[in-house]
C-alpha cells in the first residue's frame, strides 16, 4: 500500500474511533448554544470538518474536549450565538 493510502486509511479510522462517537454530544451542545436546529447542524458540520482536516494532529487524547476546543473556535469565526444571530 502507497504511503499516501495508508496516511489516509489510518485518518479516516482515527475519525471513525474518535469523531463519530462524539456527533450526538456535539449536536445537543450545539444546539444549546445557537437554539436553533439548522444552526446546531451547520455548527456540527463546521466542525467535523475542522476536525477531519486536522485528525492527523491529534494525539487521541480526549476527543471530546478536542471537538469542543474545535466548535467553540468554530463558534467564534462563524459568529454564530445564542438564538442565532
């Protein structure tokens, strides 16, 4: 397997063990914050994305707070806020 592949194939399983199980947690604390489900979502997808991009330097400690670390961020560039404006 190409070196490319394999960096890829180990990306996407690390987002499988440490990403996925986190979506339903990262969406009730996201629609806490914007009260509105079709922000929460976009939040949520802001998110995952960050995170799939930046998988590769994550250490595998504490995904949840990771994630968070990686939505409030998200948070702050979307401006995104309670009850959504």
């Amino acid at each position: 397997m190409p070196e490319a592949a394999a960096d890829e194939a180990a990306a996407d399983t690390a987002f499988a063990k440490h990403v996925l199980p986190e979506i339903n947690v990262l969406f009730r604390v996201a629609r806490s914050i914007t009260r509105h489900d079709a922000d929460a979502e976009d939040l949520v997808q802001d998110t995952l994305l960050r995170a799939f991009r930046a998988i590769e330097r994550f250490d595998g400690r504490h995904p949840r707070a990771w994630l968070l670390t990686i939505m409030r961020n998200a948070l702050s560039d979307t401006g995104l806020s309670k009850g959504g404006t």
